[in-house]
C-alpha cells in the first residue's frame, strides 16, 4: 500500500536504503519490500519450527 500511494502521491517510490559496494550496486529497498522479505522468511523459518505434539494427534483420532 505503501508504494501505491508513493506512485499515486509523488508519481515515483521512495527509496531508504540504496548502497553501493566496492564498485557494484545494490538494488536499493523501500520499507515495503524490506517487510514483505522479512515476513516470507519468518513464514519459512516457522514452518521449520512447528512441532507436532504426537499425543495430541492420537487423542484426536
């Protein structure tokens, strides 16, 4: 939503973080895109944590 109103408002989106290293650039971020990175990874990242409780699935069936 963010960027939508950036385009909308200002007609381009604003960048935060665009840095270059040692000659090379990186593709700069807005915080948008920092927070919908960050959720896939937590998404990802949980999904390797839950654990099923076996006592649990046996008392359901």
């Amino acid at each position: 939503m963010g960027n939508a109103f950036d385009r909308a408002t200002r007609g381009h989106v604003i960048d935060y973080i665009d840095f270059h290293l040692h000659g090379w650039h990186w593709p700069a971020f807005n915080i948008a895109d920092m927070a919908i990175v960050g959720g896939a990874i937590a998404l990802v990242a949980q999904s390797f944590m839950s654990v099923e409780n076996p006592a649990a699935t046996k008392e359901s069936q």
